[in-house]
C-alpha cells in the first residue's frame, strides 16, 4: 500500500522527540571474499541531528548503508528503528520502517518526469489506474518545507545533476522518511550546489529527522555535522562530537597515522614554457562557445592551477589539450610544437601525461589488470612488446609489481582487475602509470575528486614530485582548497576564459573566489 | 482509381497490416520492460499453426483462437525464462526459440494432419468484407488498451521503470523479474492475437515470411510507442498491400517488387534510428547487486 507522504511530511515539524534515538545497529558484521567490509559496527542516530560517517576509501561505510537499506543481509548484528529489532530484508522492509536512501549512483528513470520517479513504486491509483492529483500537492508540499527547488512536470534526463539529487530526496521524503542516508552526496556537486543541499540538510534536521552523511570533504563534514562517527577498516574507531572534532583529528583517525594536509611545495625558479596556449578557442556540439581566447603559458618545475566553478570549460580545455579537437581558434603548442591534428600517441610522445577527470571512463579499462592498465599507453613500445609484436608477459608483470610498490597500490595481486579497486586506488594506478612516462607536462584534472584523505596526500606529493623533477603540471580542480595549496600560479575560469591570473604570493582565497562568481576587477 | 478499388485496397491493407500491427503491440510490451524478443516471428508462426489445430480440436474459432493466445503465452514463457531467470542472451534465446517454432510446427503437423509442411483447412473462419478479415478491426480497441495500460495504470509505470532501470525500480521495491516476465508473456498473447488475423484459414510452413521482424522494425519506427507501433504496421501492411495490388501490372521482376516492404524498412529505419531511443535497459539482464 503507497503511505500517505502527505501525513508523514509536515507533522513532524513541531518535534517534541529531538535528541530521542531513531536508530541503533548493533555489532553489524559483513564479510566479502577476502575482505571483513563491516567488522562489529556500532552506531546511534539521534533525531534532529546529522551524523557523519567518515573513513577511507573502503572503510566500509556504503556497505553498512547498504545494510541499513535492506540491500545487504549482515551476517551477523541487530538494527533497532526507535528502540525496536526490525529485520530489513528489502529496501521494502526499509521504506516502510521509514529509512531513506540517496545513492552514490542515482537511482532515477531518465526519461520519467519527476513526478513519475517520485510515485514509482508507493504509487496512488484507482482500480490500478493511477492518480496524480494527491501526490503532486504532497510534493509541491515538501518541495516548498524543504528547500527544494524542481518543477514535476520536468523529465529527470534533462535535469542537472543538482536538481537530480533534489529528486532522489524528494522520493524518500515522499515516503515518510525520518533516516535519511546520503552517500557521499557532494561528491558530484558543484561547491553552490553543496550549499543547497546543506540548507535541505538543516530543515530536516529542524523537523526532527535523522539524517547520515558520508562525505570524504572534512570541510563540509565539520560545517554540518553533530556528531562524527570515523570508521577504519569495517571498525569503528571512535565517534566525536562537533565541538571536540578538528580537521588534523578527524584525518589521523581515518588513516590511523598523522596526515600531513599541508604539502611541502616550494617556489621553484621556473624553467623554459613546456605549454603555451594561445587565443584557444572552441565551439561544443551545441554551438555555444566553451572556450573563447584562453592564453597561458605553463613553465617547466611549476604547478599552474585552473580554479573555476565546474562547467565554465575547464574539461573542455583539458580536451583540447590532451585529445584530437576541432578547435575554433588560436594554438596550443608542447614544448614549441603545434598540436594541432596531432593524435593522442603523437602527444603523449612528446610527453604528454593525463590524469582524467573521469577515471572510469577514460583514465582504466575496468575489466583489464593492473598489469595491462599500467602499460597503456607504452604497450607498443620496448620491453612490453617484443620483435614479433607480441607482448611479453614477464615484462609486463615486473613492471606493475615495481609500480605497485612504489605508488603504494592497495590490491590482492597484479593480475586484480582495476574494477576490483576502490577510488582512491584506482586513482593510484593511474597516477603511478602517468608518472612512470617521464611526463614533460601532466595534465591532473580532478585528481583528488572522490578519493579519501591519506590517497589524497599523496596525490599531491606526486604532483609535487612531477614538478621537481621539471615537467609542467596542469591542476585543475573544483576544489579551490587544493588549487590554493598546489599551484605556483593560478588561472581563474569563467565563462570559457581566464578571466584572472594570480601569482600564490599574491592570491586569497577570498577574491579567487571573487573572480570564479565572475564579478569584475573592483 | 474508382472509389470502389480504392475502398478495396484501404480495406486489404487493414488486412496485411493488422498481423504487423498484433505482433508489434507485443514487442512494444516486452521491449518496455526491457526484453528484447526476436522470437516475435516464431510466435506468430507457432500461434497461427494453433489456431488452425485448436479450432479444429474444440470446434470454434473463438476457442481456437483462445487456445492459440495461450500456445503463445506459453511458448514467449520460455523466451522469459530463458533470458530472464538464466540470463541467456536474448537474440540467442530469440533465434533459437524463431528455430525451434518452425520445427515444432512441422512434427506437430506431420502427425496430426499427415503432413508436414501444411496442416488441413480450418473450415472456421472470421467473416470478411471486401477481402478483410474482420477481426484486423480489434486491432484498433487493443492499440488504444495498450497506450492506456502502459501510460495510464500502475502497472505501466513500473514494467516501464524495469526496463529503463531495473536497479532503481529494485531499490524502490518493484519486482523486476515480475515486471519482465509480464511483459514478455504479453507480447506471447500480442503473437496470439496476430495469428487471428495472419491467415486462420491454413497453416503452412514458412508462412510469417519474415512478418514478426517487419514488426519488430515497426516496433522500432514507431519509437515504442503503442500508437506509432501500430501507425508503422500500417505503413508497411499498406507498401505490401500496394505490392500486392500492382504487382502484375509493372513491368519489374516480381522478386523486386517482393522486396519492396522490407527495403522500405531498412530505409526508414536507417532514417529514424538515431533519433529514436529504446529503453535503456532493453536487451540487458538485471543482475542483483550482491549475492
Ligand atoms: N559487493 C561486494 N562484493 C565484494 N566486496 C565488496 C562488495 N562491496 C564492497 N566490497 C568490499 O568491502 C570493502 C568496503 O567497501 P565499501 O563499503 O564500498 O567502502 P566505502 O564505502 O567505505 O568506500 C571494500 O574492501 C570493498 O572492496
Ligand atoms: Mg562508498
């Protein structure tokens, strides 16, 4: 039977059960083929309160979600919803004990309009016909309580991915949802974005709710958060209230050593231009202008930084660099040599190096081993391919075990399949790929998106090694934290051009970010 | 053209559209739940020896054709189990079910009518006026059915949710296999329904003639849509009517005027392909997260 969404949304507003505990699990255990993924957690949610969960890159916090939702059985444990055993044997079982869930991946029908992705599955029919006149005036209802801000009648597919998010929670609220889980929800968000979502977050919190978040942004999770639960290899290891927790804190529980966030990046005297950029110009398949006039140049030993809110043609420069594209305009040169019709095995032997925004896509073949990730690229070249063309396993092996070792990838064996890795290993493999050419210029385009805080530390440490050893490195990030701390030099994007340039010395946080809303010089 | 012939030919490209237009209801059905079923052709041709055999065995074509739905159900229920609860590739499943139709046919023949190749007449029949078959009419009740069951009802809804994201639909408690299961066995009923209006008279080998493909291309044309699907069937029943009327009066090889409906899918279906979108789940087994 669909709930009543429009009971469950607003009665709730008066909340005289704050602080009372929504939910208990009890020494939850979850074991993989070779991995303890959950190793007698447990934890309290309270209602009106956001708790974080933080931990590395698997830790082990989505599977304990996953268990919360229903899509995991544990194998051993209890979980309590207001201080009753309850067996949740099926995101049915969940709804109906009123526990929500935002994915990682989206969980939306593209071509079904929000209202449709709403109802799918608590539906209000007559007969099985169905009826939309109640559901829309309950969430036009919660679309208003909440700081929401989506038209219905809109199809999903065509929404950003902001707005998609605003769906999925939407859906869970439609169902009454008093535990609302959001796996790591910013990570595909815009920093603007995030600002809404935390502005939802505290009118939840206002009406009582409980909500989970999972975030590898220390940032963020010490400006929501009441209470921070950190886990480490499937245990808990201790849960900090806001007033006690710091960043320094929360990173060396995570990792279980010291982190050192604050790189040791100096000033280098700059070498001869390895990339200079002219005039760029570029036209996207839908005819609007993406880059217009982009010059800089970036030097040999330095790191230039691109700092920009997302969209304003970051990824399509980083495109025009390092692939085979049509540009509208202007040049861009390596090391002197136009790259104009050049094709990516040209580039790459003129020392190109990319770290891409998209690791799945374009950064491993998911389904190859470490050992053949890590040859793309050189795979035709000496010691992996032999006279007659064929490659020459040992080789292969050696090389991945070297690189394994010495970018400190976490996996079983070489033979593991990169899908088999989590994001901040992954990241690793290429990295330790990229690095391995020698690169006279590396691109990083979100190097650090996604992956947890210790992988994160030593990304940049190798950023930083790269332009030691003299190549130019391209950073662009959405995180302006870690455009500050990297670069030598920093480009301000907007609107498809760079718009400001800011020697370190001279750059504050405050008017970089000035320069990103796209207000002019005072 | 007197109005008379022109009468004549609006109602005998009813007549060839109509079987198009059954199967391609079906393949709607199963595609929006996220099957792929080639096995269209095989179910027609199963279902049309049914009506013939079913008919003669109960003495009424109203229980022939009744029998012949479910022989269509039933023989879509293994193309469902194949590919939905083992996970088969559903165009080996599909080829393979479009093989083993024709074959069953065929023994089934041999030992009931003596022969392999064709079965005895049917002497039921649905009435015709001016060379249509009657019950091609129904097709247009069924149509405006299934437009409503797939965009109007709760059922609707979720087999289409299936078939774009049968992940989603899992998390929010929608019974993928179900869903799919309903949807493939549907388009068996659509096969049965077709045979109806195919040529209840007789059964004979061979005698879609690539007729559940046409209809998966109409499928296609029309977008997935039940309307357009049958909006397309009748485009291509009325290019083979059209061969039919004019073949003997052009001076062309008739092997070339045969070609004429399926060329003319593959040109409009090179036409429309890239904007017309299938379900994005349409051809891939689901796969449950975990264990
Ligand atoms: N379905 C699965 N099958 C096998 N191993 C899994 C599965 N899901 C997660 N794991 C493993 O469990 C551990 C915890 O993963 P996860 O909960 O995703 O971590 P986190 O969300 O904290 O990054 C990892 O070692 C991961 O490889
Ligand atoms: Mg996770």
């Amino acid at each position: 039977m669909p709930m009543n969404a429009a009971a469950a949304a607003p009665s709730s507003g008066g909340d005289p059960a704050a602080g009372s505990v929504l939910l208990r699990m009890e020494g939850i255990t979850k074991a993989f083929p070779g991995v303890v993924a959950n190793d007698k957690i447990s934890l309290e949610l309270r209602a009106g309160e956001v708790l974080a969960l933080v931990g590395e890159n698997g830790a082990g916090k989505s599977t304990l979600m996953k268990i919360l939702y229903g899509l995991y059985r544990p194998d051993s444990g209890e979980i309590l919803v207001r201080d009753r055993t309850t067996r949740i044997a099926g995101p049915r079982d969940a709804i109906s004990q009123g526990i929500g869930m935002v994915h990682q991946h989206f969980m939306l029908i593209p071509p079904f309009t929000v209202l449709e992705n709403i109802v799918l599955g608590s539906e209000t029919s007559r007969l099985g016909v169905l009826s939309y006149a109640k559901p829309r005036a309950a969430a036009a209802k919660l679309i208003e309580l909440n700081n929401l801000h989506i038209d219905l009648g809109a199809s999903v597919e065509h929404l950003p991915v902001g707005l998609q998010q605003q769906v999925e929670i939407l859906k869970i609220l439609y169902r009454g949802a008093e535990i609302l889980i959001f796996d790591e929800p910013t990570a595909v968000l815009t920093p603007q974005e995030s600002d809404e979502l935390f502005k939802t977050f505290r009118q939840m919190r206002a009406q009582g709710k409980g909500i989970i978040f999972i975030s590898h942004k220390l940032d963020e999770v010490l400006d929501i958060a009441d209470r921070i639960t950190v886990i480490r290899r499937g245990k808990v290891i201790r849960t900090l209230d806001r007033a006690e927790a710091t960043k320094p804190l929360i990173a060396e529980l995570m990792v279980g050593k010291p982190v050192i966030l604050n790189v040791d990046n100096p000033r280098l005297p700059p070498g001869p231009a390895v990339l200079e950029v002219d005039k760029l110009g570029f036209v996207n398949a839908e005819g609007v202008a993406a880059l217009r006039d982009v010059s800089f140049r970036v030097r040999s030993g330095e790191i230039y930084g691109i700092a920009g809110v997302e969209g304003n043609g970051q990824s399509e420069l980083i495109r025009a660099i390092a692939y085979r594209t049509r540009i509208s305009g202007g040049s861009v040169r390596l090391l002197g040599a136009d790259l104009s019709g050049l094709d990516v095995r040209s580039r790459r032997e003129l020392g190109l190096a990319h770290i891409p925004e998209d690791r799945h896509k374009f950064g491993l073949l998911l389904s190859f081993s470490l050992a053949d990730n890590f040859i793309l690229g050189s795979h035709y070249k000496k010691p992996f391919v032999s006279v007659l063309r064929t490659q020459v396993r040992r080789q292969i092996a050696e090389n991945a075990r070297r690189l394994i070792a010495q970018f400190d990838v976490r996996a079983p064996s070489e033979q593991t399949p990169a899908h088999a890795l989590s994001g901040g290993n992954q990241q690793k493999v290429i990295i330790a790929r990229e690095m391995s050419a020698k690169p006279r210029l590396l691109l990083a385009n979100q190097p650090t998106r996604g992956v947890d805080v210790g992988a994160t530390e030593f990304i940049y440490k190798q950023l930083v090694e790269a332009k030691k050893n003299g190549a130019a490195v391209l950073l662009v990030s959405a995180d302006l934290d870690e455009v500050m701390s990297l670069s030598d030099r920093i480009g301000v994007m907007f609107k498809g051009s760079i718009i400001k340039e800011f020697e370190r010395e001279s750059a504050t946080k405050e008017e970089v970010g000035f320069y990103m809303m796209g207000e002019k010089a005072r | 053209m007197h109005w008379g012939t022109l009468f004549d030919y609006i109602c005998k490209g009813l007549d060839t559209s109509a079987p198009l237009a059954f199967a391609a209801l079906g393949g709607v059905f199963s595609e929006k739940s996220g099957v792929v079923n080639i096995a269209l052709e095989g179910g027609m041709l199963f279902s049309a020896f049914s009506i013939v055999w079913g008919s003669i065995i109960f003495h009424s074509l109203w229980l022939g054709l009744l029998f012949a739905v479910v022989i269509g159900m039933a023989f879509a229920a293994i193309h469902a189990v194949v590919t939905i609860t083992y996970k088969v590739n559903q165009i080996i499943s599909g080829v393979a079910l479009n093989i083993l139709a024709e074959g069953i046919a065929r023994f089934l023949s041999q030992n009931i009518f003596g022969q392999e190749t064709q079965s005895a007449m049917n002497p039921y029949s649905f009435p015709s006026y001016r060379g249509m078959n009657v019950f091609s009419l129904v097709v247009i009740p069924v149509a405006i059915l299934s437009w409503f069951v797939l965009n109007k009802t709760v059922f609707g809804l979720r087999l289409r949710s299936v078939g774009e994201n049968p992940e989603a639909a899992d998390t929010l408690g929608i019974n993928v296999t179900l869903m799919r299961y309903s949807g493939v066995l549907i388009s068996g009923a659509m096969c049965g329904l077709s045979a109806a209006v195919l040529y209840p008279s007789r059964w004979v080998s061979g005698m879609t003639g690539g007729r559940g493909f046409i209809a998966l291309a109409a499928m296609i044309f029309g977008r997935w849509s039940p309307i357009g699907a049958v909006l397309a069937s009748l485009l291509f029943g009325y290019a083979d009517a059209a061969r039919i009327s004019f073949a003997s009066s052009i001076q062309i090889p008739s092997q070339f005027v045969q070609m004429f409906p399926y060329v003319l899918a593959v040109v409009v279906l090179a036409g429309v392909v890239g904007r017309s979108r299938a379900p994005a789940a349409d051809g891939v087994p689901y796969e449950k997260g975990e264990d």
